[in-house]
C-alpha cells in the first residue's frame, strides 16, 4: 500500500522568552486554545521541484489556516510533498 496523504497534528507549546525552553503556562490558561496555525507546500527539492519551476503555483497547495482546537490541537492532511506549518507568535495577533 501506498500512502498518497499523511494527517499532521501537533499541538502549540510557548517557550519562556529567557531561552530555557521550558514551556511556558499561567495556572487555568491554556494559550494553545484558539491560535491560527497555518500551513503551506513547498517545492521539493528531492524531487527536481524549485520556485523556478514551470507550472510550481499550479502543483503546490496553497497557503490554508485552522485554529486549534479546545485542547490546543490541531490537524491538517497533507499530500507528498515538502510542508511548512507554523503558529502564529503574539497574543497580539490573535482576534
């Protein structure tokens, strides 16, 4: 069998600002509920694909966002390929 799609989960963590990497929680705040995480293919290199490619815009998948879920979750199904999710950082950017 041959998968043609992966489901990628993960879940938000915030790191103290003073590098330790410990991860960060005020007592009864959950500051992974509700954030935007966002996703985007890019091309792959393994696969001869750059930015330069004829027709890339047309084979990649488009830049697509959710928010996480009451748990702080999220999931997106990706095809084969090279991906990028990031959350968005700031407090601030959150509405």
């Amino acid at each position: 069998m041959k998968a043609i799609a992966v489901k990628a989960c993960g879940h938000v963590g915030l790191l103290k600002e003073d590098k330790t990497n410990d991860t960060w929680y005020i007592k009864g705040y959950n500051p992974s509920v509700g954030r935007r995480i966002f996703s985007i293919q890019l091309p792959n290199p393994l696969e001869g694909q750059t930015w330069d490619t004829d027709g890339i815009s047309d084979i990649l998948v488009p830049q697509r966002e959710l928010v996480t879920d009451a748990n702080g979750k999220y999931c997106f199904v990706v095809k084969k390929g090279l991906w990028l999710i990031w959350a968005e950082v700031s407090d601030e950017e959150r509405m």
